[in-house]
C-alpha cells in the first residue's frame, strides 16, 4: 500500500535480511497439522522454501507496478499519487 500511495517502503537496514516466503493459507494450514498431530513438547519447522533478501521483494514489487501501471490506464487514475503514475 505504501508504493501504490507514493510513501517510502518500510526496508530496514541495508534490507539484506533473508525470509522464507510463505502463503497464510499454508501457514495457517501447517499450524492446524501441528496441532492435530503434535505431542506435547515438540518442536515443528514450518517454511516455503521460498528463501527471498527482503530488498529483492521490495524491488520486486515496484517492477511489478510499474509494469501494471504501464499496462493499465485505469491503476493510474485510481493511484495517481505512485511514482508509477507518473513514468
């Protein structure tokens, strides 16, 4: 939301932290698996393999708006306050 409204993107540090990108869907699905089948005291490691820099998403996501916005007059009317907007 904050690209699309022209506000700085939360990256902290030099964003060169890794995340493993996960669906909630597949998350919150992990989480009732556990709690079926856990035993008290268990330990479970739930990822995506997904293993992403957080800069990497953040340039990812101005790419993928600004070909969206390119592609797509009507995005630009309704954000016209994105950098992408305006080229």
């Amino acid at each position: 939301m904050n690209a699309l409204h022209g506000r700085p993107l939360p990256v902290y540090g030099d964003g060169m932290q890794v995340r493993d990108w996960l669906y909630v869907e597949d998350h919150c699905r992990a989480i009732g698996l556990t709690l079926d089948a856990s035993v008290e005291g268990q330990t479970f490691n739930v990822g995506g393999r997904a293993e992403r820099v957080n800069i990497e998403i953040a340039q990812t996501i101005c790419t993928r708006l600004d070909r969206r916005f390119a592609e797509d007059a009507t995005v630009r009317g309704r954000f016209p306050e994105c950098p992408a907007s305006r080229g």
